[in-house]
C-alpha cells in the first residue's frame, strides 16, 4: 500500500483528503462534520478500489465492413470494449493513434455495462497501407485526482488502393504514336503457335476459348498466341519526390484501368522498387499492379538512369514513361531505349517549366520521342495544347 502510495500521489491526495475530513469529525463532532465525512467516504473509497481495477482485463475488437478502400473513401470502425466484471466506471477517455497523422479520442460512459461499443469514421482516406496497432484507454475517479490507463493490442491492416479516372480511349489514340499501344479489338485471324492460356476478356473470339481449361478451372479460359507478345505495354513510373507525385500516381493508375479493360497486356516498372511486374492482362493483373501502386512511396534518389539500362523489357514492347519533371538526365535515359516505341507522358504543365525542362522538351521532340501532358484529369499532346492557346 505504501509503495502504491508513493508511486500514485494523487492517490496520497484523496487519502490525506479522507483522513483530514476524519480527523475534523472527531475534533469537531456535530452532524455537518459527520456528515461532511460519511459523504466524502464512498467517492474515496471507489478512487481507492480504481487503484487495484485491472484495466488489462478489457478485451477490445475491432469491427470494420471491410479492409480494401479507394483513396478518398471513408471507413467505418467499431472498437467494441468486453470485460468480465460490472464495476461501475464513471467514464472512459479512449485514444487510438492512428498512421495518417491523425487521433481519434472519445468520452465514453460505460456505467455497469460488461459490453458496449465506439464508433467512429475516417474520412478522406490516403492511399497506401495502413496498420492499427493498439487502443489506449483510461478511467478516472468522480473529482479527477486518480487516473488509470492501459493500452490493449488489436490490429488491423487497412490497405487503400490508388484512385484513377476512367480515360476516354480516343484521347490515349490522339496523344500516342500511330499503332503504338495496339488495337482495341483483337484481329481477325487464324494463330498457329499457342503460347499459353490466360482469363478471357471482353473482345476474345468464341474460338480462342479453351474448353478443357475452362472446365478444368470454372472460370473462361482462352488460348495466348505468340503473335499477341508483340502487344505488350510497359509503364514506368518515375518515383522521384516531387508535389505532382500523387498526380503521377493516378495518371498511372488511371492508364491500368483503362489498358487491361481495352484487353491489352500491361506491365509496371517503377524507379523507386526492384520489381518489375510482367505485361499480363485481366483483373488479376490489373490489382497486382494497383497493390504496387498502393506501396509506392516518391524517394530522394535519382535513380533513373541506373534503372532503365539493364535491359528490363522486351524490345519489343511499347512503353509509357509517366514523369513530374523533364530533365536531361530522364531524356537520356529514355534514349537507351532505342528500339521501343516510347511517349512521355509528364503531369506537370509545359507552363510551368523551367529552362532545363523547356530544353529538354525541345531535345525531345528532335529526337521524335512523343510527349504529352495530364492537366486536370485530361491528356494534352503538344498538338492539342497548340490549338488551345491559338484559340
């Protein structure tokens, strides 16, 4: 008791507090000196028995309705509090910390309750993964001289998917090269050389679909031709840090949804992450690559140069460099892919270019490399914007 005492000094308050009313009863006798005392005895002796309440006895779960969002999306989270005793607690003040920078405290009034719940919403989530760790929780007494806390573990993943736009595909025919990212529509012909198996997508002929495969599986299986390698689109995000980063990143996003649901094969290579994500088509394939995005985070180091000349695609591929600023370092970079078909595509305003960038540019476009711009949700190539500001 007395170690309790000397750790816990507001607890030595409400017992100096309950022998000065005691000792003032005795000496000056009389009802309201007794009454004084008898009325201050049981908020005393409920602070004393809060000193021994075993707060690690709570069981807290949480409930959500699910753990895969959108960013910009909101969630629902319900921390419901078990415990095994009905003590009566005056209140609760439950804290969780949470990774986006943000903490969510509420007063709760448990009463005699064994059970009861917090809700609580988080609005405008950011992309990425996030990880909920612990609850921390306290109690008190009726006049705030003892306060008791506890932190209890109960973790939940939340992972928050990229948000993308649903890019009219005329306006990616009108800003890449002429038969560059392939047609829309798989060509009317007869194949040879079966490569392989994949899911069906929308635009497959009722021939290509493999029977034994599909029954094999439940799903629509369709053959893979060799001839349909050479449809192989690679996007290679730059992850430099830059304030158009998540711009980048929807840009990127948006360019994956609408690729794989034209039925094209589409891979990702980003300059900040060691994996290279193989050119695939189908759903799979499409939230593959938006895991990666999720998990994309803008780095300090240029690295650029030294990640796009290792030979990571097929020479025959065509590839999307989706970048936040134009530099010569990039450009030359991008040169080191001679034999592909190439565009830029930049998410910064050719307006807001410096010196370097506006040079560049002009390096680029001597050298027949297309480029082409994402302002506010739409693709301008150079042409596009021309006409723009001769209007």
């Amino acid at each position: 008791m007395f170690t309790l005492l000397k750790k816990n000094r507001r607890v030595s308050g409400i017992v100096l507090l309950l022998l000065l009313s005691f000792s003032f009863a005795m000496f000056q006798g009389g009802f309201i000196s007794w009454f004084i005392f008898y009325t201050f005895l049981p908020f005393a002796v409920y602070s004393m028995i809060l000193m021994f309440y075993p707060l690690q006895a709570f069981d807290v779960e949480r409930r959500i309705s699910k753990q895969e969002f959108q960013a910009g999306d909101s969630v629902e989270i319900t921390l419901v509090f078990s415990r095994k005793n009905r003590l009566p607690l005056l209140y609760m003040v439950v804290e969780e910390e949470l990774p986006m920078e943000l903490t969510k405290r509420t007063l709760l009034i448990p009463g005699f309750k064994q059970s009861f719940n917090l809700t609580y919403t988080l609005d405008n989530l950011p992309r990425g993964e996030h990880f909920l760790h612990a609850v921390r929780f306290s109690i008190g007494d009726f006049f705030g001289l003892y306060r008791k806390e506890a932190t209890v573990r109960s973790p939940l993943k939340i992972t928050v998917f990229p948000t993308y736009q649903e890019l009219p595909y005329k306006s990616l025919e009108n800003v890449f090269t002429q038969g560059q990212v392939g047609s829309t529509k798989k060509r009317q012909r007869e194949h040879s050389v079966v490569s392989g198996i994949r899911e069906y997508q929308p635009g497959d002929q009722l021939s290509w679909i493999n029977w034994k495969a599909t029954a094999r599986t439940s799903e629509i299986m369709t053959k893979e031709f060799e001839e349909q390698k050479s449809r192989d689109t690679f996007i290679m995000l730059d992850e430099y840090a830059s304030p158009f980063f998540e711009e980048a990143i929807i840009l990127t996003a948006s360019l994956v949804h609408t690729l794989i649901k034209k039925g094209m094969d589409v891979g990702l290579v980003s300059t900040g992450s060691k994996e290279v994500i193989p050119a695939r088509g189908g759903s799979k394939q499409r939230r593959k690559i938006f895991y990666q995005l999720t998990k994309a985070k803008a780095t300090s180091l240029n690295v650029w140069n030294g990640k796009l000349q290792k030979g990571i695609v097929p020479s025959n591929a065509s590839l999307i460099f989706v970048i936040t600023d134009l530099t010569m370092e990039k450009l030359e970079g991008v040169s080191a892919f001679g034999g592909n078909q190439m565009t830029l595509l930049c998410v910064k305003s050719q307006d807001d270019f410096t010196i370097e960038e506006k040079n560049a540019r002009l390096a680029a476009l001597a050298r027949g490399i297309k480029l082409s711009f994402f302002e506010q949700g739409h693709l301008l190539n150079e042409r596009t914007e021309v006409k723009a500001n001769e209007r």
